[in-house]
C-alpha cells in the first residue's frame, strides 16, 4: 500500500499520507482567523454571544462582511480541525502544537546540520511554497532544498552531484505526466544515477501556483489558459490582478504564498509527493 497516495505517473489519485485529525478545543479568542468547513467561510472572530439559547461565533471576513456560526465543531484553525469553545479570560499564551504540515511540533530543537542529501525543485516558487509549508520540517532534518531551473539538465546536474550512499537526491518536477518531455527526462535521470540514490516525483500542474487551492485566491477552479499565451499572465489576466511584467508577476506569487497557511491549503497531488521525498532523502 502507497501510503504517499498514488503517484502522478501511476494513474490514481494522489491522497495525502496523514492519519485524519481529531478536533481539539480552541478558545474563540477575538482576532482569531478560522475557516468554517461547511461553507469555506473564512474569517477572524468578532466576538461570542448567546442567541437563540446556544453560544454563537461571530466571524468577520477580509472584506468586512459577517458571519454568525454555532459555536463547537466544525472549524478549522491553521490546518487542523477545532472545536471552538468560549474564550476565558486568563488564558496563558501556547505555543503552537503542530508545524504547518502537520507534524508535531519539536520547540527548542536547534536546526540540524545539513546532510549530505538533497531535494531539488524546479524554481524559486516551488522552494518557497515548500519552505513555507514544510520548513520547520526540513531544518529539524537537515535537509537542504535546491534549486535546478527547470528540468531540462537534470542529468548534466545529477552528474555533478554524483549521488551516492548518503548523497541522494529528490526531485520534484512541474507538469509531469505520462509522455510528456518532463517524464522522458525523469527516465533518463534514474537510468544514469546508481540505483536507489535518486527519486524523481513531480505533480500533475503547469506550475506550483496551481498546487494551491484555488478558493485561497477566491476562484472555483484555476482557469483553463489557452495555448500560446504565457500561463502566469493569462491567470493574472483571469483574476483581474496586473499582468504587464514580471514585477507583477512577483506581486502576484506574494499574495498567493501569503494565503498559504498551512497544508490543508494546497492540493494532495503535492502534498504526498513532497513527503514521499523528505522521508527518502532521510532514510
């Protein structure tokens, strides 16, 4: 059994390895973001009142707008499911009890020296949607995370490298499907390094913006971009944000990275993939 979930190449659904989590109680403090599951509301708490004889939550979105919730389960706070319970008053502050992708969090442990192993990402916004998510994770491990630009040389840079028994290499590609120039690649790349030392996975999307839920940027769906115009422009286009030049484009990445609160906003065709090539650098 996979418990990655089925790899991009292998034809299933890719579904995250985690165990389901269990609601823990969370005081409805003021200022609180939370997302209300059923509805996908997202919003910080106003304040918690009794109507109708049950407690309710009141949550304002980023636009100003309101929403009243009954108070208990249902919500999630930084990717984990709450049950949410009136706030008291001497609450002591606590520090946070999961990383952001999901694991347990480790407070105090100093980063670990770097090993010798790596994982390799296509571009800068793959790094840093992986630092984002799963950075406490990897500084624990010690693992470091590089950049190839793009996928093209992959075999001149496995070369360089020289992978080998405690210098293994993970490599997540953009768009790798069944067929495609990037999976050929990814062939070549295992055929030319010793056997066991490399590990070549990737996603099915044009590029890591898609790997974010799409309802963080406020679309149903990331759009369909026709063939000939340059992805990034035509989803800046399509979301109505500026697209004249790569500053915009920048700006752009911002704002989507800065929606990124924790895994449960990124789709499973990621998800399992990255962690299928943390645990193999760190085996």
């Amino acid at each position: 059994m996979d418990r990655y979930g089925s790899d991009v190449l292998g034809g299933g659904r890719a579904e995250h390895h985690r165990a389901p989590r269990v609601s823990r109680p969370q005081a409805a403090e003021r200022g609180l973001v939370v997302e209300e599951v059923t509805t996908g509301w997202v919003g910080a708490v106003v304040r918690v009142e009794k109507s109708g004889g049950q407690h309710v939550v009141v949550l304002e979105d980023r636009r100003g707008r309101t929403r009243t919730f009954p108070l208990g389960p249902g919500f999630w706070v930084d990717g984990e499911p709450v049950l949410l319970t009136a706030p008291v008053t001497t609450t002591a502050p606590r520090a946070p009890e999961r990383t952001a992708s999901g694991s347990r969090a480790v407070h105090g442990a100093a980063a670990r020296v770097a090993r010798g192993s790596r994982i390799w990402v296509e571009g800068r916004h793959d790094a840093e949607l992986v630092e984002k998510v799963w950075g406490d994770d990897l500084r624990l491990e010690g693992v470091v995370v590089e950049l190839l630009d793009g996928v093209d040389h992959l075999v001149d840079a496995l070369r360089d490298f020289a992978p080998g028994p405690g210098r293994r290499v993970g490599v997540l590609v953009d768009h790798l499907l069944p067929g495609t120039k990037e999976s050929r690649i990814a062939q070549d790349a295992l055929r030319a390094a010793p056997a066991g030392t490399v590990l070549v996975l990737g996603h099915p999307y044009v590029d890591v913006w898609q790997a974010v839920r799409p309802q963080r940027v406020g679309l149903r769906a990331w759009p369909t971009i026709e063939r000939g115009t340059e992805w990034k422009h035509g989803i800046l286009r399509e979301l109505g944000w500026p697209a004249d030049d790569q500053a915009d484009v920048a700006r752009a990445w911002k704002k989507i990275l800065g929606s990124v609160r924790s895994y449960a906003d990124l789709e499973p065709a990621l998800l399992g993939r990255v962690e299928e090539l943390i645990d193999f650098v760190t085996a």
